[in-house]
C-alpha cells in the first residue's frame, strides 16, 4: 500500500526539482547543436539591392560574425549600440541578415540607427533562419575560415560577451 502512495510522490518530486531548475538557467547558454559544424549554406539578396546576392562562400577564407536582426525586434535595439562599436573596431567583419522584415522597415531602422554590416541581406521568409537553428533575434554566430561556427549568441550581444568570448576566439581563429 506504501509503494503505491510513494511511487507518485518521488516522480512528483524530481519534476518539481526538474522544473525548479529549468527556472535558473539562463536561455542564453543553450548549446546549439551547430557549433563546430558547417554553417548552413544560403544565397540570400542583399537589402541595398536585391539584384545582388551573398552566401555563405562568398566569406570561405576569412572569420566573420553573422548577426541576425530585425527592426520589428526590441533586443535588437538594446544590442544596436554595441554592435556599432564593435563594427568600429574593425577586429572582424560584421554581415547581418534581416530576418522576417520588410526591406523599407530594415532600411529606415538603419538608416535612423546607423549600419553596423558590411552588407546586409534579407530572409523575408526565414528558411535561412531555420537552417541557423533561429528562434529568436537577436542571435550572433562567429565563422571561421572554413565556413565552420564556432560560437552562437543567442539574444542580444553584451559587453562582456564582446570582450571575453567572441575577441579572443577571433584572435584565436586567425592564428
């Protein structure tokens, strides 16, 4: 008769402790199963001009941060600030891709905020998005030379993701 009452209460239990748990865990630290694996390959149109395109091996052979946006995105507006400075340091190229946006909303939000990217391109659709494991914008990667990634921000960029993750694997990167 014991068995039967505990059996339920020690299950109930470890999913509360699970929970609990779930509770603390900062969302951003969620590893991405494409670390250390090729980024997925895309041919996109830019947003300055449609007509033009930009993939993935257009950056074979050099480090790069690809940084997903979108006006419509309220973190992204937190991260804008420090990905301008960060631009301005010129320690990497910065590509970004506008994601679920419509190119004159895109436009106008950097044009009014300033653009941080070298080019920009646009995935009105977001399979591009999907294929990077996007759920939410802001999120950043960083490539190597091989095309491979080596690191996923997910949420908005932050000083001290910046100065102690993203630079020193850069510099690592390069050799």
């Amino acid at each position: 008769m014991k068995i039967r009452y505990a059996l339920p209460l020690v299950v109930f239990v470890v999913l509360v402790g699970f929970l609990y748990e779930g509770l603390y865990r900062d969302p951003r630290l969620i590893p991405s199963p494409l670390i250390n694996k090729p980024a997925p390959d895309f041919k996109l149109p830019t947003l300055a001009d449609p007509q033009q395109t930009f993939s993935r091996n257009d950056m074979l052979g050099k480090v790069w941060v690809f940084n997903v946006w979108a006006s419509w995105c309220v973190s992204c507006r937190e991260e804008h600030p420090l990905l301008m400075a960060f631009s301005k340091a010129k320690i990497v190229p910065v590509y970004g891709m506008d994601y679920k946006d419509k190119g004159a909303d895109a436009k106008e939000w950097l044009q009014q905020r300033g653009n941080p990217y070298v080019k920009v391109i646009t995935d009105k659709d977001g399979r591009v998005g999907m294929d990077y494991g996007v759920y939410g914008v802001p999120e950043t990667y960083l490539i190597d030379r091989k095309g491979i990634i080596r690191y996923k921000q997910i949420g908005p960029l932050t000083t001290d993701v910046i100065e102690n993750k993203i630079i020193p694997m850069v510099k690592e990167l390069r050799g």
